[in-house]
C-alpha cells in the first residue's frame, strides 16, 4: 500500500469521523479542525482558523465554566475526560456535547498544542432528562402516596402484604414492623371466610379488579368501614404476580348515612305526630257535629307544633347551603326573652327572668334570636320533665358582651355526650321516648349566634340541671 494512500485514507478518517476534532494553541486559538466539526456549528474553516478560539464556540454558560472549572483543571493535569458543554450555532438549538481534551509537550517541554474530540450528547442529553423526568414523577408519586390518607399495600400473589404506605400504618393503626408479612385477608377481616377470600382470588387471577364495601379491624380493636380497591398486577404470561390495594376509611360517610336514615325514621314519626293529633281533633268534632273549644285549641297548638319542626327544617337546609340572612335591628334582650316564652306559652310562674335595671340591647336579627331563645326555653322544659323545677334566664354584660343564661334543674347532660349535643340531627339516647324533637334545636341556635358574631356554652351536671349561655357582642358586633 502506498504511502500516498494511506495519509489520504488517514486524513479521510480525520475529517469524516461520528465525532468533532481539535487542535488547539493552549490558549485555545484553532488551528485544525474537522470537517464532522464545521457541519455540526455551521462555521466554515476559514473563519474558524482565522483567530476563533475553541471557547468562542461555546454558548454563554460554558464560556464561564470553561474560564472557571475546564481550563484550570486543563491546566494542572494536562487533560479533562468526559466534560459536558453546550455549543453554539447561530439560530439554531445549541448542540450538547461531551469533549475529551489533552494537551501536548513540544521538544522544549512546553505545553504546545490542546487535542480535543467531541462527541454529539444529544441522544445522550435527552435520555438524561428523559431519566430525570421519570425520577422526579416517581419522587413525586412517593410523596403523594406518602402523604396520602388512603391506605396503599401492594402484595404477593398469595395476598402476603408487602409495600405499604403511612396511610396504611394510620388507617389500621399498626407500627411498620407489625404490617410485614401480615396477609390482606386479616386487614379485610376474612381471616375466618375462606370462601369470601377464595372468590376474591378467582377474580384476582383471572385479572378482574374488585371495589367492594367492607370492613376492617383497627389495632384498638374496632371496626372500620372500608372501601376496598384491589387491582391484580399481571404477568406476560396472565400469571397473577401480585395485588396492588387503595383502601379507604368510610366509616365517617357510613355513620352520616346511618344518622340519615334515623333522621327520616325520626322526622316521619315527629311530623305524624302533631298530624295525628289535628286528624284526631278534627274528627272528634265532626263525629260531634259541634264546634269543641278544647279541640281547636290543640289543633292550633298541634298545627303550631307542626308548624316549628317545618320551620327548623327549613332552617337547617338554609345553614347548610350557607343562605342564612339576617335582617339585624337594635333588640332589647330581656323584651325578646319574655316574648319567646309568651309566645311559648310556657308558664310565666315557671320561667324567672333576672335583669339589671338598665336594659340590655344588641343588635341583631330579631326573629332568628328569638327562635334561639325559643329552643332554649322549649329544652329546658323538655328535658325537665319529673324533676321540673323553676328555670331562670340571666340577662347580664360582661365587658363587651351581653350573657343571656338558660337555666334549667332538670336532667343533666352526661359529659360523654356533651361535645355532641350541638351536631345536626343529633339527639342524646332516649330522647326520642322523652320528648319530641328533630336534634335540629341547638344546632340551628349554635349556628345562628355564631353567625352574629357571638356564641353558645355549656355547662351541665347530670341530675342537677343544665346552663347554656348565649354570648353576644354589646357593640361592633360581626354580622353577617
Ligand atoms: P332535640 O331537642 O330535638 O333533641 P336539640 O338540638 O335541641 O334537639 O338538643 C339535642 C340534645 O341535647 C337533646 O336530644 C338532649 O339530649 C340534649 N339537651 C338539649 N338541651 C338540654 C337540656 N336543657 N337538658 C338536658 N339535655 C338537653
């Protein structure tokens, strides 16, 4: 082979190779350049070799990088491997590249000459951020089924639980170390009904995801609603490799749902009532053909009684959708209690009203504050019931509020119910028998003075009688 040929196939190699060469002064003038290079940047090799320095070839960033980090590392160990830079080309994307550089010795031992090759990053760059991008989503997966309050398991074919999140720990209230190894089918509180888990698995492995209803036992012990997702995680083959599960705690929707339906069961029974009674009357009269002035009165008094737990009702609704209005006036707080329990009927030798002399005014919406003093007034009654007693309503300031107290000698509240009384639809066991009502009173109260800016107390004890205090701002009270 000639001698001709192969400088020429050499020279070829050197100007056609997948990557850019370099040669550089050490101050990084160019002084050759390949032709794989040029094509990349766009440049042609005149104006490269006519003063360009190989760092004039870099966008902004890596100039400053390479005055900073490349060169002085250059420097001191006479070459850098690997270094990722960004080069530039006019208008169009800059090129990411990985460079490799080493610097040369002349026969006088100075530094002569810089080698550089450079290789395209592109696919390289773009499988990187490819990777981050994936990394950061499954970061952010972790935390989102970290934080989640959904409990996450994953499990074994055979449903032996093996990843889970703190949701999980918090649900079924059990330390990391007490889940490992646990099966599902105790979390789901089948332990006992292996046909119930036989079923689920044949749906499982004929790759069918299952929702389903259910319950599961709290380390403490109590039961939890549940709404269980499970998901089988499949093979090439269809294989069952493991179950994936999202359960959540529904008991909180369960009890709303129960408590529901006792509200209708007990809203039907108290809106019959009253009904029954005017029916009763009405036919009483008829069956007569004589006008009855007893029968009347308790129509109107059962009409009236009708009439009320309509009006909660409604009450209620508007609270809930956030609809309550309020039309605020200047209101003498002693005058609206008298007015209630007059318009009550409850007996004037039964109810004391203390006062101080100068009269107490807020401003308020009068007819809501007299339904709150009306449900006071009727619970005091109510719940009197054989121990009766005398009830007094304290009217009084204190600094910047008026105190309105209801007090009564009747039954008590036992404390464990206490935090509940004030809760929509919520009567304390046995009331139903005692007395009627929709557990609508001390809510739609609650929530009517809170929506005056003020609030309501309590406080009771059992056999001694109760004191519920409605708190109202004297001046600059917050209405809304
Ligand atoms: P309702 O009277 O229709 O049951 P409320 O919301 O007015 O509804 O009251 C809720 C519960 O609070 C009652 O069921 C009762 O058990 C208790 N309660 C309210 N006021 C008194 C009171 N003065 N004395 C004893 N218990 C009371």
């Amino acid at each position: 082979m000639s001698e001709e040929l192969l400088l020429k196939s050499m020279e070829e190699l050197f100007e056609q190779a997948p990557c850019g060469f370099l040669l550089t002064r050490p101050d990084g003038a160019i002084i050759r350049v390949n032709q794989t290079l040029l094509s990349w940047i766009g440049h042609d090799r005149d104006e490269l070799l006519a003063g360009l320095r190989f760092q004039d070839l870099l966008t902004m960033p890596g100039r400053i990088y390479y005055e900073n980090q490349y060169f002085p590392l250059l420097r001191l160990q006479g070459f850098v491997k690997g270094v990722a830079f960004d080069l530039a080309r006019g208008d169009r994307e800059p090129l990411p590249v990985l460079i490799d550089a080493i610097q040369r010795t002349g026969d006088d031992g100075q530094r002569a000459l810089t080698a550089i090759t450079i290789v395209d990053a592109t696919d390289r760059r773009a499988y990187e951020q490819e990777l981050l991008r994936s990394r950061r989503s499954a970061e952010q997966l972790v935390a989102v089924l970290a934080e989640a309050s959904d409990a996450v398991f994953t499990t074994t074919p055979a449903g032996e639980i093996e990843t889970w999140n703190a949701g999980a720990g918090r649900l079924f209230g059990r330390a990391a170390r007490e889940i490992v190894g646990t099966h599902l089918r105790e979390i789901l509180c089948l332990g006992e009904d292996d046909a119930a888990w036989q079923q689920i698995m044949v749906e499982l492995r004929a790759g069918r995801p299952i929702h389903r209803e259910m319950t599961g036992t709290h380390a403490s012990g109590h039961r939890v609603d549940l709404s269980v997702g499970l998901t089988p995680r499949l093979g090439l083959l269809g294989e069952l490799l493991g179950v994936s599960a999202i359960i959540r705690d529904i008991s909180e929707r369960r009890e709303t749902e129960r408590l529901q339906q006792e509200f209708l069961a007990m809203a039907t029974h108290e809106l019959r009532n009253p009904l029954a009674g005017i029916k009763g009357n009405a036919q009483l009269m008829r069956r007569r053909a004589a006008y009855s002035e007893r029968a009347v009165d308790a129509i109107v008094a059962q009409a009236n009684q009708l009439d009320r737990l309509i009006e909660d009702l409604l009450l209620a609704s508007q609270i809930e959708a956030d609809r309550l209005e309020l039309m605020p006036e200047k209101i003498d707080l002693v005058a609206e209690v008298l007015a209630a329990a007059d318009a009550l009927g409850v007996a004037e030798a039964l109810v004391c009203v203390e006062a101080p002399s100068v009269p107490v005014q807020v401003m308020a919406d009068r007819q809501r504050l007299g339904q709150v003093f009306a449900n006071l007034l009727t619970n005091a009654v109510k719940y009197s019931g054989a121990h009766g007693g005398e009830i007094v309503v304290r009217v009084d300031r204190a600094g910047d509020e008026a105190h309105v107290s209801f007090v009564d000698q009747g039954a008590g509240i036992p404390p464990e119910i206490l935090p509940r009384i004030f809760d929509r639809f919520y009567r304390a066991p046995g009331a139903a028998g005692r007395a009627p009502g929709l557990g609508l009173g001390l809510y739609i109260s609650h929530r009517i003075v809170e929506a005056h800016g003020g609030r309501i107390t309590v406080e009771s004890e059992v056999g001694a009688g109760s004191t519920f205090t409605v708190v109202l701002p004297l001046r600059g009270s917050s209405l809304r």
